[in-house]
C-alpha cells in the first residue's frame, strides 16, 4: 500500500504536472529562503556595531577662542543613521576633564562631521585633551543599543607656536558683552614670580596654573568706553609691560514700538527705538534686517531706527514683518502683523489760513492730501493762547477743511494748528500744521481804575490824579490817550477837556474851592471806555481819625474797619509802597461795598519799615471820606537789633557808631521817647561802611605824605645851607669868601680878589739852587722834568743872629697843588725865640710883598729858576698864637709843633721873583702852574 501511494503519487507528476502543485513549491522554497536570511540578521544584529568615530582632528581659532571637531563613521549598516556622539574635553591632562557633552545628528555615507567648543580660558594658556565616542540613536536598529569605543586623546598645544617673547598676554582683542565673565592669562617663559598685572591701572592676581601661566577671572565686567578696557602685565617694573585690550560692549537690545504705517499707499515706513548703541572703536553698531514672510523678501535697513519698503499696490494687503538686530555676538528680532489700510498715517495739512477776522472771531481754512476715494479724514482744530490749549474741535473732510472760531478776544494772538487722520480706520494723527491768528481791535470794556490826592492852599485846592494802566482784556488794544473831563457842578456849562497821551498814568489839576465832577475816559484807535468819574467838593471836610497799630505777617497786612451804615458805593484803601521816598508810589486797591476786610501784600515790602494805610468810603456821589487809619511794619526789627543807644540829652544831634564791620551794611533809626515810651517809629536808614584796609591805607598814608611835604618844604628852603655843608661846590678862587675879609683901601665892597687886595703877613719860596726851570703859561704842566724830592718851606726868618730853628707854622692846601699833596710838602714859619720884633721885618711889612707880587704877575712869561718848592703862606686870619698881630711881634711863642692850615687863598698864577730892592729876607716866590688851578 505504501509503495503504491507513493508511486501514485509519483506517476501522477511524472505523468502530468499540475500549475497548482508547481506554485506550492516556489512559495515553499521562498519562504525558507526568507527564514534564513531573518534568521542571519537577527543574529548580526544582536551584536553591537563598529560605528566608532575615526579620523579625529582637532583645529584652533585663536581669535573666537574655540576649538574645532571634524571626524567620520565609516561602515554604517545605512545610507544614514541617527546617532549620538559624547565628546570629552580635558585641560592640562588627560584625567582633568572640563567639558562633556553629547552631539546628536544624522550621519551619512562619506560625509565628515563637526562639532565646535568655546574655551572660557585662552586656548593659548593651557594644553587642551579631545576624545569621542558614538552611539546609534535610529528606530531602524533595535535595541538594546551601546556605546562604541573611546577614540584616542587628541592632544591640542598652542603654546608651542607662540614664539619666543619672554611674556605674552591672551586673549587678544576680545569682545565681550557687558556684564560678561571673562577669564584673560598670561604665559611667560621664564619662571620669574615678581610678574604683576593691572587692569585700567589697578593691580589684580590671579591664579597659578603652572609655573608659567597665570590666570585672572573677571566677573561681571562694565562698559567703560568705547576704545576698550586696558589689562597688562609686566615682569620687572620699568620694562615695557605685554597687555590686551578688552572690548565691552553693551548688551544688545530688543528693538522697541516697532511699527509700520503709510500715508499714500505706495510706501511703508517701519520705525522702532533701537535702545543702546552696541558700536565700539573696532567693532560697528547693530545692524537691522526687516523680513516680510508672506512675500518672502528683506532688505537690510539702512537707518538705525527707520526703514522703508516699497508697497506693490493692489497686491497684498496683509503684512508680516519681522525686524532683525544682529552684531558681533548675538541677535534680537520682533515682529508685527497688520493690513495696510488700517495703518494709514495721513499727509500733515497744508495751507493753513484765515478769512472774515474780527475782534471775537474768525474762520480757520486748510486742505489736506487725498489718501483715496473710499477714506474720510478725520482733523482736528486747535486754538492756543499764551500756551494753553483754548478750544479744539474735530471736523470731517476729504480734501478741504475750514471751521469757525468764535468767542475771541480782541487784539489777541492766537496759535490756530491742524492736524488729520484715518476716518475709517484711526491710526495716528498727522503732525502738526500751524498759523497765528491776531483779532481786531474793539473799544476798551473797562473804564480805568482811577484815585486822587487832594491838597488844600488858600483860595484852590491842588488835586493829583492816578489810574492804572487797563490790563489787556479790558484795553482791547493799545490805548492812544486818557480824556480828562473837568466839570464845574456849579456851572456845568464851564467844563474843561484834557487829553493826555498814554502811557501817562497820572495828571495835576488846580481848582478852585467849588465842586467839581472829574471823568476819565482811555481811548484806543477803535474807541472809547466807559467813564471813571470822582467828585471834588468844594468842603473838603477833613476829620481827625485816630490812628491804629496792626501787625504785618510774611503775606502782608490784615486790614478791617467797620461798616457804614449809610448808602456806600465801594471802599478803598490807599498806602505807599516806598514812603521813605518822596514821589512815594502811591497804591490802592478797591473794594466793593460788602466788603470789610482786606490782606494787603505788595514785593515792595520791607522789613523794618513803617506803612501807612487809609481806608475810605465812596458815597454814591462818587465822594471820598477817610474813615479809618492803620499803620505797622510788615516785619518788626526789634529782635534783630544790633546795638541800640540811649540818648538822654535831648539836645545832643550826633552820635558816632564805633566797632563796626567793615564793608557792611546798616539800618539807622532814630526815634523819640518820654516817660511813657518810644514814638513812633520812622523809616531806616541805610549806611555801608568802607573797606577795611582802605581805612588802615589812609590811616597811615595821610601822615606819611604830610611828613614827606613837609620835610620836601624844609629841604627846599634850606637848599642853599645843606648844599654848602653836605656836598659844597669847588670854590672859584677869584669868588672866596675871604675876599669879605681882606681890606680894601679902595672898593670895600670888591668881590673878585686881586694881587694889590691880599695883604699876607709874610711869604718866603726857599729855592733849592739846583733845578730846572718852569714854565707857568702855556701849558697843564706846572713843572717840568722835575722831581720833588724835599719839601720847600715856608719861614719867618730873624734878620741876623739866627741860632737855630725856632717855632714854625705848616700849611697845606692839597685843593689846588696836587704835587705838594703828593710830596707832603708844607711850608713853615720859622722864627727866633730871641729876635726882637723889628728883626721880623717882612710881617710889619706886607706892602713890600703886595708890590713884588703884582710886579711878577705882570712878568709872568718869564723864566725863573725852579727847584724843590711849594707855596706856602701865612694868613692875618689863622695864627698859632693867642692874642693879636701885636701880640705876636712882641711876644713870640716857644717852638712848637707844625699845625696844619686847610683855608685857602688864591694867589694868581705866575708870579715871579719878589722885587731886589726891598730890604726882605725873600730871595724868591713860585706859584701853582695853570693845570693845577681849578677855579
């Protein structure tokens, strides 16, 4: 049974295959060929997979600080996987690891991946250690998944190309933001520890890394200014220092009211507020970039705070911009959505004007530009005086405007501005467009403030009048002029017409004692204000009124009377603002008739000064009465006394303030007293002292000067004694004062001394026999080639019997012999204690000598024997002996010593030998040469 089921089986394929069976068959063997292979895979599947990350390198930049990854995945099962990748980075040292982080991407077939790190420390300053590693992160491969292995350590060393500077300061040029941390080193080659750093000129420490590097963590840093912030290092003081500078810039901002707008549909204006400029020295401002996303263009504005874009009309309505602010380190943007035609910004109005202008109105008229057929605007009129808004109104357009202002005041400048804005859709307002606006001129409204002063004098009364000026609104123009109207009341037919042009406040009149009605009326070039009218009477009707104290206070003074009774049109009050000075300025202010206090408060008010004040009444005849009278100071100066005086003398008019301040300023009052107490007080007077030193200056300087007169004076008078004993002339010989003393027969009132004048008592020129002669005329030089070795001298001689030297006189007179001055020589009187007087012969005998002189003077060209001589004499005036000449001859005095003799005579130049006839001791006589004479 078996073999035939099986060879039925077989005959019926062998004999005839069926389609059926045949596809049973494929289907079988494709299913145990799909088993296999699943079953394959899962088995490769179930180990993990080489994707570790080879070809590793590792590249600097210096100037962002940042170290650079690239490397591969090779064998992916894939044409790309998801995977992630752990990256290890250490400092110093492999084991020192700083920064871990996990990269995920998608990696492709023979593409290089990238990875970048910023080093908060210089890369420069420390060697840096990078690994990584990778895991698959796709649905595509189950899991469970794992980590491949670790790459190698990528060793990354920059000190190695730095070069050979002894020390070195990174990082170099770098820009942070404010409030930023920032970590800056220093590399030194050397192993110096003395290295110091400064940061804008202040000292700061790091820490060590190593022996070499130095680091220094700044927290927080400020901007300081735009060219930097300056850090340097030096490594012995006095050495040129290695430093950086350190840019801060301001941190960048979020642009601020960003929003667009258009006024004619063809243009969008985009504005913001950029905030703070972020631009340094090296480094340039922000920039801005507006995207639109719905058309899908930028452009790069050109503006800090604005931007235009160009509008396509009719094809786009909606808008999405976005604004970019983008510098060095980071970006901001914001971004607004709107339809153009709800952000509409009008045109600003033009041709602003005015028609039909009157005193209290006028019509205002502008246009405005067209935005489009299917849009109203929307302006607004605005009416300004002195600065605050008066009116405003709105009114609806589409191209021309004008509206109606009313209620003005006349002669009064305006400021009329308009302004528009979208009807439809409100957005903004248009700027501003403006034009003054002056009203007419109109009659003043106000009739002027008017009040009189009233002095009696026999047989008129002489009246002041007063008004203030109108305030502008009630002027309604410049006044040209005052009427005064003055009418007689008891002869109204009598009235009288002043016309007073303006700006006079004021006018005199003379009446006389009747009654009189006064108006006052201003005027303007329109018209005329009502009338002010006063009435004199011809009974004055002055009343004694007692007067009162009242208190001032900081505000003023507090005034109050008591009402009338009868029927009273106003009251007025009346005071000086200045009553110490005459012209007073006279003040008042009116007051209705319910009215019965007032505070009176002026700037003219002073401490210490007494006001008076009166308070009438106006009847309903327009007659003043005073009813009351109040005086008092605004501030009392009793407790500000600085020295204050009794005087008990009521005749004493003077007093002298000692001891003041100098350059200061004092208040004087003087002011009676009695038993009862002080009277009332009048105003101050007010002194300033002078300076301090000019007071001490002429305090001393006057006397000085009256000394220095008066000695000049003194000296002046007694000139001619100081100079004949402090600094004499030379005498003239031929102008000597003995010439007063010498007797002449002939002229007793001779002057100019000659030969026959002199009457010496005797002279002698000894001779020395051996000498050369001389020449006395015709030259300076009085001796010539001779030397004067022994002084010639001068002697009285006895007649006969001369024993030996007896008593002698030595004279000198350097003044006109310089020769005997040098040679010290003199001449002496020598005369015998025993000769009798008559042996004296020459000094009984003057005339013979007067003749002998007058005769060699005469022969005074002639050559004479010259040897050792002088010229020696005795005078009648000076002799050593007591008594006179009598006494002399008779009673000779011992021998004594030389004495000298300093008077002078002159003696004329040339003389020569005395006469031969005379009986005389002389034998010879030589004078002075013409260079030794000085006259």
């Amino acid at each position: 049974m078996a073999a035939s089921r099986v060879g039925t089986f077989g005959g019926g394929i062998l004999g005839k295959p069926e389609p059926m069976a045949l596809l049973v068959v494929l289907q079988t063997t494709f299913l145990l060929a799909l088993l296999s292979l699943r079953t394959y895979q899962s088995e490769v599947l179930s180990e993990p997979l080489p994707v570790t990350p080879d070809s590793l390198t590792v590249s600097v930049n210096s100037t962002h600080q940042r170290l650079h990854l690239q490397w591969n995945v090779h064998n992916l099962p894939y044409q790309e996987l998801k995977m992630i990748f752990q990256i290890e980075i250490s400092r110093i040292n492999t084991s020192n690891v700083i920064w871990v982080e996990n990269y995920s991407t998608t990696v492709r077939w023979n593409h290089a991946l990238h990875w970048s790190w910023e080093s908060e420390l210089p890369v420069e300053c420390a060697t840096h250690f990078v690994r990584i590693r990778g895991v698959v992160d796709d649905a595509k491969i189950p899991r469970p998944r794992f980590w491949s292995h670790w790459s190698s350590w990528e060793e990354v060393d920059v000190r190695s190309s730095l070069g050979e500077d002894p020390l070195s300061v990174f990082p170099k040029d770098k820009l942070v933001e404010e409030g930023s941390n920032v970590t800056i080193c220093y590399v030194s080659r050397s192993h110096q520890k003395n290295i110091s750093c400064f940061l804008d000129g202040v000292q700061i420490h790091g820490d060590q890394l190593d022996p070499n590097v130095c680091a220094f963590t700044l927290n927080n840093v400020p901007f300081v200014r735009e060219t930097g912030t300056n850090f340097y290092c030096e490594m012995n003081q006095g050495e040129i220092p290695e430093g950086i500078v350190l840019f801060v810039s301001k941190v960048l901002e979020e642009p601020k009211d960003f929003s667009c707008e258009t006024q004619d549909f063809r243009a969008l204006n985009c504005t913001w507020d950029p905030g703070s400029d972020t631009g340094l020295t090296k480094h340039p401002s922000q920039s801005y970039t507006l995207f639109e996303s719905f058309s899908g263009k930028k452009t790069l504005c050109k503006h800090k705070n604005w931007c235009d874009w160009q509008v396509i009309q009719h094809s786009q309505e909606m808008y999405n911009f976005t604004l970019v602010a983008e510098n060095y380190l980071r970006k901001r943007s914001v971004s607004t959505v709107f339809n153009l035609t709800h952000q509409v910004r009008p045109m600003n109005p033009f041709n602003v004007s005015f028609k039909n202008v009157h005193a209290t109105e006028a019509t205002v008229m502008w246009k405005a530009h067209s935005i489009g057929n299917n849009f109203i605007l929307l302006c607004q009129v605005e009416l300004n005086s002195e600065g605050k808004v008066i009116q405003q109104h709105n009114v609806s357009i589409k191209v021309n405007g004008e509206y109606l202002l009313s209620e003005l005041k006349p002669d009064t400048k305006y400021v009329t501005r308009v302004r528009c804005a979208n009807a439809n859709h409100f957005w903004k307002w248009s700027e501003w467009t403006g034009q003054n606006l002056i009203t007419s001129e109109a009659a003043p409204s106000e009739a002027p403030d008017v009040w009189r002063k009233v002095k009696s004098v026999p047989g008129c009364h002489m009246v002041t009048l007063f008004w203030k000026p109108l305030p502008k609104w009630h002027a309604n123009g410049k006044i040209l002029f005052y009427n005064v109207v003055i009418e007689n009341l008891g002869e109204p037919s009598k009235s009288k017409l002043l016309s007073i042009p303006a700006p006079a406040n004021g006018t005199e009149l003379t009446l006389d004692e009747g009654s009189y009605q006064i108006h006052i009326t201003a005027n303007n070039s329109v018209g005329t204000s009502p009338a002010s009218v006063i009435v004199i009477p011809g009974d004055l009707g002055n009343k004694e009124v007692e007067e009162e104290r009242v208190k001032g206070t900081e505000d003023g003074f507090s005034l109050s009377w008591k009402p009338q009774s009868g029927d009273v049109l106003d009251y007025l009050v009346e005071w000086c603002d200045h009553p110490w000075d005459p012209l007073c300025d006279l003040q008042w202010e009116n007051l209705g008739p319910n009215t019965t206090s007032t505070m009176i408060s002026s700037d003219a008010f002073r401490p210490g000064v007494r006001y008076n004040f009166r308070v009438y009444g106006i009847s309903t005849k327009r007659i003043a009465y005073l009813l009351e009278k109040k005086t008092g100071y605004s501030q009392e100066l009793d407790d500000s006394v600085c020295c204050k005086y009794v005087i008990s003398d009521p005749e004493q008019k003077t007093l002298v303030m000692e001891n003041l301040q100098p350059e200061s300023s004092y208040e004087f009052l003087v002011t009676p007293y009695t038993s009862v107490g002080t009277g009332p007080h009048g105003a101050f007077t007010k002194v300033t002292t002078p300076g301090e030193y000019s007071y001490t200056l002429m305090r001393f300087l006057l006397p000085l000067i009256f000394c220095i007169l008066f000695i000049t004076v003194v000296c002046y008078l007694k000139s001619q004694w100081m100079k004949e004993n402090c600094y004499p002339d030379i005498p003239d010989p031929y102008k000597s004062s003995v010439l007063s003393l010498i007797k002449s027969k002939e002229n007793p009132h001779l002057t100019i001394m000659k030969v026959n004048d002199c009457i010496p008592d005797a002279i002698e020129v000894v001779n020395k026999p051996e000498g050369n002669k001389m020449q006395f005329l015709g030259t300076r030089k009085s001796l010539t080639e001779t030397e004067l070795t022994k002084p010639a001298c001068f002697y009285l001689l006895p007649t006969e019997n001369y024993l030996g030297p007896g008593p002698h006189i030595c004279f000198e007179n350097f003044t006109y012999n310089q020769a005997a001055s040098e040679s010290d020589c003199c001449g002496r009187v020598t005369v015998s204690p025993t000769a009798p007087p008559s042996q004296l012969g020459l000094l009984t005998s003057p005339e013979n000598l007067l003749k002998a002189l007058e005769k060699n003077y005469m022969n005074s060209l002639e050559e004479i024997p010259a040897g050792e001589t002088c010229l020696n004499y005795v005078s009648q005036l000076a002799s050593p002996m007591s008594g006179n000449k009598e006494s002399l001859l008779t009673n000779p005095p011992l021998p004594a010593v030389c004495s000298e003799y300093k008077m002078q005579m002159a003696v004329p130049l040339g003389l020569a030998s005395p006469p031969s006839s005379e009986s005389s001791s002389v034998s010879s006589i030589t004078l002075l040469d013409q260079g030794e004479y000085h006259g």
